[in-house]
C-alpha cells in the first residue's frame, strides 16, 4: 500500500495483511497487489527470481513473499541492498513447505544492485547509448533505433540477443559462449549466487509511478455503513473528540492488527468503529531540548527510523534510551505489522505477550 507518509512527507511503499487492513485505511492510498506487478508472460523480477530459484513449492505463502520483496525494492530506491535488509523483509512471512533458504537466495540476488540502470551486456565501446550519461549514440548508431543487434546484442533487453540469435532459444550456443553468461552488475561483478538462467533486470525506471492525483488526495472526514455496523474516519483531532462524544463506546482503530484478529477469532462485536490513521496531526514527531515528542499513532516503522535520527541529533553518549527501543523494535512482529502499527494502538491494547512499553 504506496502512500505519501504524513509523518515524513515522502512515499513510503507498505507491505501490510491484507487480511487486516481495514477497507477505510486504503483512501487515499495506492494499493498494489501481486497480480498488479507481473503475470506469467511477464513477471516482476521479484516474481521470475522467486520462481526461478526455487522458492515456492505450493505457492500459498508466495504473493506474501513476492510482495515484501517488491516492497523492500522500491523503498531502496537510490541506494544498495543490503542481506540484513533482505532478511528483515521477511521476518512477517511464514512459509511451510519451501524452506527460507531458496526464498532468501533468490532475494539476495538484488543485494548490491537496486540501484544499478542498465546492464553491460552489450558490449558496445563506450558502454551502453541508452544510458542517460550518454549524450550521443555510441559507433554505428544505438542497437535499439537501428534495428540489428550487434555484439552482445542490446544489453537494454532482458534477454541480450548474440548475432546468431540467442542460445536461450535455439538451444546452440555461438561462438564466445552463451550471452546470457556476460551478464555483469555494475563493477563488472558476477550476479551473485545463481548466474544462469539470467533474470529479468530491475529496474526503479519502469516500477508504477505514485498516481499524481494522489499526491494531492484531501483527506476529508467520511463515514459510511448500516444500522448493524458504523465506520468513521476522521481526519483531524478535534473530529475524533467529536465522534468519540457522541459514541463513547466506538472502538479506535490506528493499524487494526489486535482489532481484526479479535474480530475473526474472537468473535468480538464493535458496532461503530473509528479509524484514526489518517489524522495527521497524530503522526508527527519533534526533537526538544529535553526530549523527544512522538505522536501517538506514528507507524512502529516510522519510530524505527526515528530512533535512529533520534541517536544523531541527541547523540551518542544522550541515546541509549533510541537504541534500546531500535533493537526491541527490531524483534517485535513483523514488518507488515510495524507498517501499521502504532505505540498508542500497542499500549492500549496491552497485550502479555508483545508489550513494547
Ligand atoms: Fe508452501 Fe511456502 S511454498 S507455504
């Protein structure tokens, strides 16, 4: 779920359940889900690697993999991977029958190259004329305006093409060897940990764009369903006192992660319920001399982050207090969980057995 965060003003793609998230904390959002960002003919690289390497037997955990994979990648956007990175995306998912040992592999194959555009595959002098670095054409004109491939063909396509046609198809292998061998990330090292059958590059260029209407969304207050059940979604503080004085009894929910599950396997009623997720104000921070002010319902993500920000500005030797809570936070759920989560939603829930206070 792609969003602009209230909290630091930038798109931040969030992997979250599903099965939790309330149909109100989708407005205003950019929901993308696995059949959204591939298919069979044409997969998402987080799909072929999955698929390619081994990393889904029965498939039912795999949307859920494939997609803290995609949504780890485009937050990495402008900077390398790193495997503790890759790890921790999927410290939310459960796989059965596969093993996390091929899941993890085919993830690390990004380690080191989210950020890289082209590969070098073609062979041209002068490397790639596609580059944006470029500013002409390299000898002989670029490979994708004159139609013929030349060398190692044109390293713009996932599957390079050698002047023979590409081996991957006819079976034969050309003189030089195969041109999927030559794949080279940036730095001319090896893709790492499978090198063969050759992937799909990744590339942020060709990811969804963030829908500009949404950009400029209004959150405005709604309300909507039926005598038996009631949801409010009110976007400012002084709405929520509002609502919560006219039904002292609505039950406030920020990522709904305790709510959902009481629901489901609890059976609990909550006649009228109030989103709170979108109240900006909620979802702030500041740095003071003496402390640190955290709204109530940032995301338990946000608060990572925050911590970490919170040991530059106040220091190493004023910081322990941010470490202590980065390393429990660390441990506590899972990333789709944090997406949505909030300090105020965990204590009041109280909860014996993930009580971060
Ligand atoms: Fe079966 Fe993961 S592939 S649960």
């Amino acid at each position: 779920m792609s969003h602009l965060n209230p909290t630091t003003q930038k798109i931040y793609h969030a992997s979250v359940n599903a099965c939790l998230a309330p149909l109100v904390s989708v407005d205003g959002k950019h929901v993308i889900t696995v059949e959204g960002i591939g298919n069979v003919k044409r997969p998402h690289p987080a799909q072929e690697r999955v698929a390619k390497g081994n990393g889904s037997q029965c498939g039912f955990c795999t949307p859920g993999i494939v997609m803290s994979l995609y949504a780890l990648l485009r937050n990495s956007e402008g900077k390398d991977l790193t495997e503790e990175e890759v790890e921790e995306a999927f410290d939310g998912n459960l796989c059965r029958c596969t093993g996390y040992k091929p899941i993890l592999d085919a993830a690390r194959t990004f380690v080191g190259e989210t950020n890289k555009k082209t590969l070098k595959g073609c062979g041209r002098a002068g490397g790639c004329c596609m580059e944006e670095k470029m500013s002409e054409p390299a000898a002989g004109g670029c490979c994708k305006s004159d139609g013929p491939k030349t060398g190692g063909g044109c390293c713009m396509e996932s599957k390079p093409k050698t002047s023979s046609g590409c081996c991957m198809g006819n079976g034969e292998k050309p003189a030089g060897g195969c041109c999927m061998d030559k794949l080279k990330v940036d730095g001319d090292r090896d893709i790492k940990k499978f090198t063969p059958p050759g992937f799909i590059e990744y590339n942020h260029d060709t990811e969804l764009i963030f829908p500009p209407a949404l950009k400029k969304h209004e959150f405005r207050p709604l309300m909507f369903g039926n005598k038996r059940k009631k949801w409010f979604r009110p976007v400012t503080l002084d709405q929520l006192l509002e609502i919560k004085a006219a039904y002292p009894d609505a039950k406030v929910i920020g990522g709904s992660t305790e709510t959902q599950i009481e629901i489901k396997f609890k059976a609990l009623q909550y006649p009228v319920s109030v989103y709170v997720g979108d109240i900006a104000e909620l979802r702030q921070y500041k740095f003071h001399d003496s402390h640190l002010e955290i709204g109530a319902n940032i995301s338990l993500t946000d608060l990572e982050h925050i911590c970490l920000d919170a040991v530059k500005h106040y220091g190493e030797a004023k910081s322990q207090v941010f470490k202590a809570i980065y390393k429990q936070l660390k441990y506590f759920a899972g990333r789709q969980i944090r997406n949505v989560g909030t300090p105020a939603g965990n204590l009041v829930t109280a909860s014996p057995i993930s009580d971060l206070n």
